[in-house]
C-alpha cells in the first residue's frame, strides 16, 4: 500500500516569477486548467504524480483534506503558495517540488518555509529557504 508523507508549507513568489511557474502552480490546484506546454525541464515533470502535490490527501494525518491554494496578494503583489497535503512520496515528488519551486521564492536565506513529515515518524523535517532541511531530535523524556 506505500506510506504517505505530509508537506506543509507557505511561500511568497518573487515578483518576476515566470507566467508558466504560475500556470503550472494553478494547474496542480485544479488540473480541469491547462498545464503550460512545454512543461518546465526539471525531474519533478517526470514523476507520475506531479500534478497530485497540492491536492492529494489521506486519512494518515489529523487534516484529512488537502488545503492548498495559489493566489495573487493585493498588497505585494505577488504570488503566495500555501501548502497542506499529503501522498506517497514514491519518486521524491516532495523534494523535487521544493527544488523546483525555490528559485522563485522570495525569502531570506534561513527563512523557515515549512515542513515534511513521513507518516512513521513523530518529528518532521523542517524546511529552510533555499532549499535545506533539518531534522531534529526528540528531547529524551519524549521518547523514553
């Protein structure tokens, strides 16, 4: 059957994000939208659930129910990215979509974007702008 794991994460997209990054982000919300043609060259493209990142969910984790959204902020003007789903990461779906999408984050170097968590373990990997992560460790008392 496979595990599944969470990502949670928000963003806010550069002011120059290409057209075809957000015609692709709105793709994955509702894939009744058309995906850009040619897609992005880049690994996450050749994965067989690329499109089901922002939308898949399961029962595995308290929010059963995918909650991502894509929309333009009226103040920045900017594109934001807000993530909550979960899915079996088979083909490394999960990173390539971190891979792919930090070029076109608008952070500071060290910014906590988010985490991922794998359904068999209690501590998530934290998620860093650009794109590095971190596991920390359980304080002893909670794991004893």
């Amino acid at each position: 059957m496979g595990m599944y794991t969470e990502l949670n994460c928000a963003v806010r997209l550069k002011e120059d994000t290409p057209t075809p990054v957000i015609a692709v982000l709105l793709h994955m919300l509702d894939n009744r939208k058309p995906a850009p043609s040619p897609l992005p060259a880049h690994p996450l493209f050749n994965t067989n659930c690329w499109r089901l990142i922002l939308t898949c969910s399961s029962y595995y984790f308290a929010c059963c129910e995918a909650q991502s959204a894509v929309w333009l902020d009226d103040i920045t003007h900017q594109y934001c990215v807000s993530v909550r789903a979960d899915l079996k990461n088979y083909d490394g779906e999960i990173e390539k979509f971190i891979d792919w999408i930090t070029p076109h984050i608008d952070a500071m170097e060290g910014d906590f974007v988010g985490y991922s968590r794998y359904e068999e373990t209690e501590v998530p990997t934290l998620l860093y702008y650009p794109n590095r992560s971190f596991t920390p460790s359980l304080p002893s008392e909670i794991t004893a």
